[in-house]
C-alpha cells in the first residue's frame, strides 16, 4: 500500500531519503528534497527500505524538468530533476556526513574544514568522454549505448546533453555505422568511447575489442565519413570485463591519440589512458591541489597514481624535482613523452605506489590521487616514512577518502581543508581535494666549511643552497636543474648534503638520471662555490 512520504535529503548516490509511518528510513529512487510524495515500498531491507514515486503530492521547489528525455530511465545522470545550487550543497554534504561518520570528525571540526562545493561553469555540455556498451547477438544484431537506470540492458540513445555539444550526436552516427559495418557478423567490439576537446577541436573515436581478425580499412572508411574524428583506434583487451588487461593499441586512422590541455599544459592521451571528463574543472583541481602544498622551488615532492601526469607537470614547475608514480603501461608512456615535451624535471616511475614509495625517501610534498577503493593500507605507513611537510589528497569517492584520512591522522598528519569540487554535474558524484599536513620532521642539514684559499677570501662559509646553485647553472648555462640532480650528484661525489639516498636504500636504477649537458654544468657550480675542486668528477 503507497503511503505518504516528505523527502528531506539525497543520499550518495540517485535516491531521495524519507521516513515511513513505521520509523524506517526509506530511499526513494528520483525524488528530490522537499518532495511530498506517495511512495511505493519495493524491498524492505530489515533496516531499510527501498521505494519508488506513485504520485507527486506536492513537488519540491529544487525539482526541476530534466534537459534530457532519457533522464529517468538512463543510469549515467540520475540528477537532472535537481536544481544545480541543490545539487551543490548536496554534494558539500555527503564530503560533511562521510568525514564525521567514517572519518570519526565531531560535527563542528567537519564544518569548519570542509569548503563550498566549487561550481562547474557548465552544468550540460561539459563532458569530454562518453562511453557506450556494445553487445551483439544473432537476432537483434550490433547494440551500443548507455545502460538502462538499474539494468544491464543497452538504452540506445542517439544523443547525450552532458557531452560537447560537438560530439552529442555522436551516438547515433557510430551505432548506424557500426551497425552497417558488423550486418550479421560479431566484431568482438564490446565497448565504443568517444573523446572530445574545445581547446584542441581533436575528436577521437576508440573501439574497444577483443583480439583477433578485424577489417581495420573497412571500419576506419566507414567511421570517417560518419563523424568527423582526428583519431580513431582499435584497444585490444583479454576480455570484455577488464579495461585493464590491454593487448594491444592499433591506430586506424589520423593521430593516433587525443590532445587536451589542462593547467595550460598540454597533454596526448592514449585511448587506454584516463583523463578527466570536466576539463575547466580539472584546471581547478590542480589549483587547489598545487596551492595548498605551498611549494618552493627547492621541494623534492611525489605524484602518486599520476596517470598521464594532470598534476605531475604543473608540480614540476613549481618546485625543485618530482617523483612520478603510474602502475598503467600506457599512461606511463603519455606521461614521459610529454616530460621531455615540457623539458621539467620529472623522474617517472611505473610500478605500483605501495611498492615504489618506500624506495623513495623523505619528501618535501607529495599528491596522491588514487582509485575509487582509496589507498592501501600498507601505503598509509609508507607515506608517514616519507614525512612530507604536506599531503594533497585528490579523491572521486567521500567514504574511501574519509576512511584514509582517519588512517593518515593517526599516523602524525592533520586534516586542514577539504573542497569538494563538482566534476559531473546533473550525478551524486564528486571529487574532493584535500590538504593534510604534519609538523616539521628533524632533517640534518650539514654545512661545510670551505677553506679561504678555495674561494679566495678569509673566514669560513656556509655552503651553497639548492637555489644558489640552480641559479648558477641558468644563468651560465641556460638550463633548469632540479633538486633531485644536484642531490644525486652530490651523493654520488660524496658530499655533505640534505638527503641520503644510500639512508632511504634507493637503489641506483631509481635515482634520477641526469642529463650529461645537465651533469657538467651542475659540476661547473660546484667547482664555481668550492664544494669540488678543478678537475674533480668523482670521489
């Protein structure tokens, strides 16, 4: 029997939240706070129950007519019937409720450290990807689309208003042509993605397939006169289920990967790689990300889970020298091929953040931007042994994160702010940027004493600081040295210095590797500040 229920809030997630005559909390899918509403009881859940709206009694004044028609039954945007400032402080809430309920914060410390949700300046028209699941059978033929809300059935759509509005038809286009181009025949294609940019104008078009013999000439013909792509790809993957287990990348026509400039850098993405679908809002997470570790160009910091290097290369170009961190093959590969375009210093690491951490040492800053599970339990001490003056904690998920930061507290770190930041608009989705420091670690800093006769002139000095010597070599040299290849060397010459890779048992391989241009004119300061005499390259 429907009975009458007054939403008061959102959940994380597309229900609305009530209360049922019997006191049980009831979570009502498409309703909207402040809604009065005849709710259908569906499951009882013991503690719970789950609803749907029957009638309407009286609409909340946040209720809104979704932009799309598709918007109740498709699963990608269950927030469409929401005002946007209701949407904002929705989002602000669950960061609130998910840091005092996981993260053990009392009510007050959580209000004063959470922020204003950042607004999204676009709240349709503001992804850059969309991604559309495929199946083929005997009788229905080749189907591509987005999943219906609460089922694994395949909504044939033919556009989507959260996408450019350059590539919001693509939809229906590419099933057409895809559709032509299997007629009765399996593909293996199980996955299609399209990525659009405003600031580079590349649209690139990605089948995703499982191995084996593919008309490339046929498909990559077809394709072109469908839409109009700057790339197109074939991704090879083992199974239908992984992204992950990538076998191989086949460029079917034009460039062979999507540009996209983020923090003024821009950046080439593989198909495989991730990037963020809110570029103006990406510029605002490495804004608030950068600013809040407070950095100076004698830094040494680390990038964990980098990925194509959206935070890794402002990072750079902020402080002395960076370590990055990226376990995914081809987002490793679009990250070193755009250090050398940018020419910062960057040492890139692929391997795993738990494994590679430790080999690191102490760090002055470090970013960290995992997946949606959060960070491993193991990394939590790891990060605590690095001993970074301040963390950036750049999070897609409030409960994992709020799960770590109640870790990273108990090992010595505090929580100073966190900013949620809207990213997907019209979804209960939201990324957090939070910043988390500790008091300064004891770190030896050993002067040396130069004799007079090695600088021609009488007393004692104190030896030359990172920035004295970084600025030697530009201005004799003309090249940009980073903290981490003066320490090297200095280590490898035996010098007093601030950081001991042989005490964080670095192995050699890890260390960075300086360029030789880059070698000879840091020895050039060394000799020029007396720490090594004329001649003398080695201990």
């Amino acid at each position: 029997m429907p009975e009458t229920i007054t939403i008061d809030r959102l959940a994380y997630g597309d229900a609305g939240i009530g209360r049922a005559e019997n006191g049980k909390t009831v979570f009502v899918n498409g309703a909207c706070p402040g809604d009065v509403a005849l709710v259908e009881i569906d499951r009882d859940k013991g503690n719970f129950c789950e609803g749907h709206v029957v009638e309407l009694v009286a609409p909340s004044p946040d209720r809104v007519l979704p932009a799309c028609p598709l918007a109740s039954v498709c699963g990608g945007c269950g927030w469409q019937h929401i005002s946007y400032e209701r949407q904002l402080a929705a989002k602000r809430d669950a960061v609130v409720s998910q840091l005092r309920r996981i993260g053990g914060f009392d009510a007050q410390r959580a209000e004063r450290i959470v922020g204003a949700c950042v607004p999204s300046k676009r709240q349709m028209e503001y992804r850059n990807k969309l991604e559309f699941s495929c199946a083929f059978d005997a009788k229905q033929g080749f189907q591509m689309g987005f999943h219906q809300k609460g089922s694994d059935k395949i909504l044939a759509a033919d556009a989507c208003p959260l996408a450019h509005k350059q590539a919001q038809k693509t939809p229906k286009a590419l099933r057409g042509a895809l559709r032509y181009l299997t007629g009765r025949e399996d593909l293996g294609i199980h996955r299609v993605g399209v990525r659009h940019s405003h600031r580079s104008g590349d649209l690139e078009v990605a089948l995703w397939t499982t191995p084996g013999p593919f008309p490339r000439n046929a498909v990559a013909k077809t394709l072109s006169t469908a839409v109009k792509a700057s790339s197109i790809v074939r991704v090879m993957t083992a199974d239908a289920g992984s992204a992950r287990k990538l076998k191989g990348l086949e460029i079917l026509d034009g460039r062979g990967f999507w540009r996209e400039t983020v923090a003024g850098i821009e950046h080439g993405v593989s198909a495989p790689s991730f990037f963020q679908v809110n570029t103006p809002q990406a510029d605002k997470l490495v804004q608030l990300a950068l600013d809040g570790l407070e950095l100076d160009e004698d830094c040494v910091a680390a990038d964990l889970f980098c990925g194509v290097g959206t935070f890794t290369i402002p990072l750079a170009k902020r402080c002395g020298g960076v370590y990055a961190v990226e376990s995914y093959g081809s987002s490793v590969r679009n990250l070193r091929h755009t250090v050398e375009q940018e020419n910062v210093d960057v040492e890139v690491i692929g391997g795993d953040a738990t494994r590679e951490l430790p080999e690191l040492g102490e760090l002055d800053a470090l970013i960290v931007d995992p997946p949606r599970s959060g960070l491993a339990k193991e990394i939590i001490g790891s990060i605590a042994e690095a001993a970074p003056l301040r963390v950036a904690y750049v999070s897609c998920d409030p409960a994992t994160w709020a799960r770590d930061v109640k870790l990273l507290e108990a090992a010595g770190f505090e929580l100073l702010q966190a900013t949620p930041v809207d990213m997907f608009p019209q979804t209960f989705h939201v990324e957090t940027v939070a910043v988390l420091t500790r008091e300064k670690s004891v770190k030896s800093y050993a002067y040396v004493n130069i004799s007079p006769s090695e600088l021609g002139m009488g007393g004692k000095v104190k030896k030359p600081t990172y920035k004295q010597i970084q600025e030697y070599v530009l201005k004799n040299h003309g090249l940009k040295v980073s903290s981490l290849y003066i320490a090297n060397l200095k280590d490898e010459l035996g010098l007093d210095k601030q950081f001991s890779y042989e005490e964080a048992e670095m192995s050699a391989e890890k260390r960075p590797k300086c360029p030789p241009e880059k070698r000879e004119a840091i020895l050039d300061a060394f000799r020029h500040f007396g720490l090594i005499g004329e001649g003398e390259t080695e201990k």
